[in-house]
C-alpha cells in the first residue's frame, strides 16, 4: 500500500460507492480458520529509534509487538526495498526486524517492492541499479535478488514463512518491461516465474504470494490471475488489498474471496486492511483518509475501527480465506519517520489516524484478530 493523495482523491471518486458495510457478518459454523492473523509493521524500527512508545489498553508501556501478539496477533509483514534513501526497510533493517519478530514466536512475511521506494498499482518503478535492464537482465536480478534476501534470513535463523513477489502488482511488476500492456503477461510471468524458483530454491517450505489489489473487482481479479496461470506462473496463496474506502462493500469482498479461492483451488488471504480511528490530523501532512465515516455504518472512532476490522476478518472467514493483515497499526505521528523515503526526516506521515495506536501510543483497547 502506499496511494499519493491524489491517487487516493481520483480513487475515492470512481469507489465514492455508497458502502454499505455496517452489518458485522457472524461467522457460521464451518467457516475458514484465519491462520495468519497478521499486522505489517515496517515503519515500527524507525518509531523505535526515534524514541516511540507503545501502551497496552491498561496503560501499562510495552514492546509493541507483545502489545499486538497479546490481542491475537501472530505474523508480521515487512517490506523491503532495494536501496532506499532513508537508509530503512533495506535488507540490513529488515534482518534486525526479522530477528525481533522471530524472537517473539511469530511468523514472517517478507513483501519485495522490487524498488528503491514504493510500488503499487500506480507505480512500479525499478531500483535505480536495474534502471537500463531488460527483460533479460530483470529475471536475473529478480532471481539473485530474491534468493540472496531469503538466504541472509534463513543464515540468521529467521527463514521467511511466506513472501510476496511484488506488492500489489495489478498490471506488472518493474515498469515499463514487467508491464502488462495489451493483455500480455509474456514479461510479468517470466519475472514472477524467477521470484517463485529463487524462493523455493532457498527454502521449498517458505509459501509465494502473488499480491494485487483487485478485491474491489472480480472481473480485474480473474483478468490478472487468468492472465498469470495462462502463462505458468506457480504461486502458493493469492493476496489482495482491501480497505472499503476503496475497494466496495463487504459483500462484494466476500464474493471476490470466494471465487479467485475456488477458481485458483489455493488459499486466500487479505494481505492488507485498515480504518481510521479519528477524522482529525496529528501534523502537517494530510492523511489519505478522511471523513468521519469513510465507510457507511462505520465512524471513525476507536469502536468504528475496531468494529471495521472485526467485519472484514468475519467476511474473510465465511468467504473462506486464511489470513487477515493491518496495514501499518504502528505507524503513529513521529516527526522524522515521514511518509517518502527519499526525504523522511521532512515527510509527515499520512497513515496516522489510521493506525491501532492513538497519537500517544496507546492500543485500541476494542481490537482484536480472532482465528
């Protein structure tokens, strides 16, 4: 995830949907475990160094990762970019945040951007090492690079459970020669195809994600994976984003989940999910949501949160998919952990009403991810 506000405006516009998500769906008897009951919490080394504190709801200070393991958390996501000009998410930090979640008896999710920065369904840009390389030279890199990432995990004893090859890569990967142009996924395959082989060749147990943002549209979902299995491509579970401000209501989800699950015959899980807790602002950079109730039937409250998340876990659940992760719940308002890594010592950050921890650091006491 990471949507500029102007892609968000234009986003908001074309999903201004009137969402009606308010009933929380109970899930049956039968319904899917949520196994990877999941947060990503990239930016939370950069929080730490800078001095930030985290309060369980007795208000009691805390490492955040025990804060959110003791509400049912137990897997973490971290992204990693190639060479970052922040000097964070890059392999080096990435290892210290690995260790830290490992050490806590949680599982790991390695997300490759395959960028100095980020990469999403409005960008894809390559390292600025890979800039002049072709679709030739690309599969090498995706490979060697894949490959040496998963090994320094594994050589320090935290080999990745599960790892994305890109993040929400609904037209490509690496633009422009990873690209789907045209409808031909001849490139994208042939680069996630190197992803697949470099991971299973440093542990054939760590499982591939094939990651897009397509909860919104069955239609775009089945285009995509269609467009991937026509060409060979193998993958382990199916990722999707999902936040209702701009990919529908929740019975749409639940449709989405359920199809690309059968379709496919692999797990599904929500690789991202998040809702506001507060309309209001903690510093100068505007967020990328606003409103007092982005989502009908949802305030934007701690209970609006904590009511949100409940329904999209309980929706996945019944829809039959495995996993369920919060975007970035740590990410509260630090001056010096902005929002672009090429300037994030001047950056705000545009997640902080977003987050499960208040301007203070302190949890939502409602929230809870439940199997």
């Amino acid at each position: 995830m990471r949507r500029t506000i102007s892609i968000v405006a234009a986003a908001a516009l074309g999903a201004a949907i009137a969402v009606t998500n308010a009933v929380v769906v109970a899930a049956p008897a039968g319904a899917a475990t949520i196994s990877m009951r999941g947060a990503d919490v990239s930016s939370l080394q950069r929080s730490l160094d800078l001095g930030a504190k985290y309060y369980n709801a007795s208000g009691t200070a805390a490492d955040p990762l025990d804060i959110l393991k003791g509400i049912g958390l137990n897997y973490v996501r971290l992204r990693i970019w190639n060479n970052p000009v922040s000097g964070y998410n890059n392999l080096s930090k990435v290892l210290v945040q690995a260790r830290a979640a490992k050490a806590k008896g949680l599982q790991l999710m390695i997300d490759f951007h395959y960028s100095d920065t980020w990469a999403d369904p409005g960008k894809q840009y390559k390292p600025a090492a890979w800039s002049s390389h072709n679709i030739g030279a690309l599969q090498s890199d995706v490979y060697n690079y894949t490959l040496s990432v998963c090994n320094a995990l594994k050589s320090q004893g935290t080999t990745p459970d599960s790892v994305q090859i890109g993040n929400e890569i609904n037209v490509g990967m690496l633009w422009n020669d990873g690209k789907v142009v045209n409808n031909d996924f001849t490139n994208l395959s042939l680069l996630l195809k190197q992803g697949y082989n470099a991971t299973k060749a440093c542990n054939s147990g760590t499982q591939v994600i094939i990651h897009t943002a397509d909860a919104d549209s069955d239609a775009n979902a089945r285009w995509f994976y269609d467009g991937i299995r026509a060409k060979g491509v193998p993958w382990d579970i199916t990722g999707l984003s999902y936040y209702c401000m701009w990919h529908g209501t929740l019975a749409n989800l639940s449709t989405v989940i359920n199809d690309v699950r059968t379709r496919y015959g692999k797990p599904v899980i929500l690789a991202e999910t998040a809702y506001p807790f507060t309309a209001a602002n903690a510093d100068s950079e505007a967020n990328a949501i606003n409103g007092s109730a982005p989502c009908s039937g949802y305030p934007a409250t701690w209970q609006g949160q904590a009511s949100n998340f409940t329904a999209v876990q309980n929706t996945a659940r019944t829809a039959g998919a495995i996993g369920v992760f919060y975007w970035e719940p740590t990410w509260y308002a630090i001056k010096g952990n902005g929002w672009a890594p090429e300037n994030i010592n001047g950056t705000g950050d545009q997640w902080d009403n977003m987050t499960l921890f208040d301007w203070t650091g302190h949890i939502n006491p409602n929230v809870r991810w439940t199997p």
